[in-house]
C-alpha cells in the first residue's frame, strides 16, 4: 500500500475525522472507500441496478391518479 499526503482545512479534518469515527472508521478507511467509489463510478451504478432489479417485485397495487403523485 502506498502513502498519500494531503493537505486540507483542519476544521474540515476534524469534522470528517468525526464523520468517520461515527461510522465506526478511521479517516484513512473512510478515504479508502472514497477512492474506491471516485475511481470505479460504474460500481455505484451497477450496484444500484442490482438493487432495482431486487426490489422490481414491490409494486404500487394500482395506478394513481395524478392528483394522487403531486401530493405533498
């Protein structure tokens, strides 16, 4: 594995280091991750997909009315 330097606000570093140790990680493996995702973009979509794809046996049971959709 190969080091990185990075330079960065430290507000900025300490309110990700909090992000991270919230999900239970440290900065580097939540870096790591981050990385991951930036380099490979095409897994998020393929991840996605297979997610709809899991999912496609949820249906609404019936069609809505249009006043139905636009309810807020």
């Amino acid at each position: 594995m190969k080091n990185v330097t990075l330079s960065a606000n430290e507000d900025s570093i300490e309110q990700a280091r909090a992000v991270a140790r919230s999900q239970n990680k440290t900065l580097n493996q939540a870096f790591r991750e981050w990385l991951e995702s930036y380099t490979h973009p095409d897994s998020a979509v393929e991840q996605y997909d297979a997610l709809m794809k899991r999912l496609s046996y949820v249906g609404d049971g019936r069609k809505f009315t249009r006043e139905e959709m636009n309810e807020r």
